[in-house]
C-alpha cells in the first residue's frame, strides 16, 4: 500500500523523540505486518539552544527555527509534521502559517482522546513555559471544551526542575515520581478527572499503573495520530 511520509520535527528533547520513533514503527508493523515500518523523516535540535531560548523568552527565534526545519523536511518529502514535544507547540501557529503540508497538532490527538472518554476536567502538567502559557489550554477549551487545572506556583517549579534536570537527560528518580504523583492527587482531590502528561518525556517517569486517575499519554497518542494519517485509516 501506499504510505505518506512523516516529518519530525525532533531533538525537544531526543529522550521522548526515540519513543515517538519507537512507538511509530510499531503501530505500522503491527498494522501492515510482514516487516514493515514507517517512512519517517527527522531534523533533530541541539536540545541545549532551544533551552536557552526556552528561558530567554526568544520565541521569535524559535518560531523561526522550528519554521525552517518544517521547511527542511518538506522540500525533503515529508506529507506532514510532527512536533515532538508539547511546549515547542507554542510554535505551532507559526509553523502552519508557513507550511503547504498539515501539521499533527498534539493538542488536537488529546482534545479528541479526551472528548471520546467523556472527560470534561483534566489536569495538566508540563514545563512552566506550557503550563504559564494559555496557548495550549486555550486550545481544548475552546476547540473541545475541556477544562484545565494546573498545579500551583511551586508545584510547577518542582516539576520544570524534574523534566529539565532529570528526564531530558534519561535520569529516572523514584523519588521524582513520588513528588510526581503527590502533585497529581492533589489535582485529583481539585476535580481532575484524567491528567495530561504534557510535556513527551514525562511518560518516562509516569506511567497508568503509577496512577488511579486515567493518564493521558500525550507521546503515545500523537504518535498513533500521526500512524492513522499516513496510512489515510
């Protein structure tokens, strides 16, 4: 059968961009069988400039540079993008506006998760640059009407300290996930129904079996998203 090609944008941080790899080539082979795989196509960042420009609140920059590798993986025969990370989707908006293919929206895989599991409160964790910024909450509420709650000031502290000095680095602390998890059931005890993992390498420290409040594995998702586009089901 013929197969679209996906482009991922990637390296936000390479850690979760091997498990969107991973993750891909296996709903494909599990799909089509024989040995099968995805035809994939990837620019990956130096991680270490994006965070500086992370906290430099330079996101012109970003934009720009997360627009030419759009760019890059087009002219290279990419049929859409993928943007392996949830923050990095602060410049989504921009990237479409410049580009002739679709782009995966990650908010937009969880926003129809969450309407088909009939959830109407989730919480939300991620880096302090997503969770201080309406863009992405914006987006479920008013594309799926779901409504976010976020930690408090502190708790989102403790976790960008947890994603930025442990997990982009592969590091998995058991007391990390303890931290972790007591944050989630103080969103749970808030009304959360579900939690969004919202940023892709939290899914290295959190899993289901962790919780007894649904998870919702933003990683997973967008790849499985991006599964069901290229093979047009």
């Amino acid at each position: 059968m013929d197969m679209r090609t996906i482009g991922l944008i990637g390296g936000l941080s390479w850690q979760s961009t091997q498990t969107y790899y991973q993750i891909i080539n296996t709903e494909v082979n599990e799909r089509l069988g024989k040995n099968h795989s995805a035809s994939i196509l990837m620019y990956s960042f130096d991680f270490d400039q994006i965070e500086s420009l992370q906290y430099n609140a330079d996101w012109d920059a970003l934009n720009e540079l997360m627009a030419a590798a759009g760019h890059k993986l087009s002219i290279a025969g990419a049929d859409c993008l993928l943007i392996c990370s949830n923050t990095m989707h602060e410049c989504a908006a921009y990237i479409e506006k410049q580009m002739d293919i679709p782009l995966i929206h990650i908010a937009d895989t969880v926003g129809d998760f969450l309407v088909k599991g009939n959830f109407k409160k989730a919480a939300l964790l991620g880096t302090k640059f997503l969770m201080h910024s309406d863009t992405y909450t914006n987006r479920l509420k008013n594309k799926f009407e779901i409504e976010t709650i976020l930690p408090d000031d502190g708790n989102i502290i403790v976790i960008n300290q947890i994603i930025y000095n442990e997990l982009v680095k592969g590091i998995i602390k058991d007391h990390s996930r303890d931290r972790m998890l007591f944050i989630i059931e103080d969103l749970k005890f808030r009304g959360a129904e579900a939690v969004i993992l919202g940023c892709t390498e939290i899914p290295l420290l959190i899993k289901q079996d962790h919780c007894d409040i649904p998870v919702i594995d933003t990683t997973d998702i967008h790849a499985r998203s991006a599964v069901n586009y290229i093979l047009g089901t």
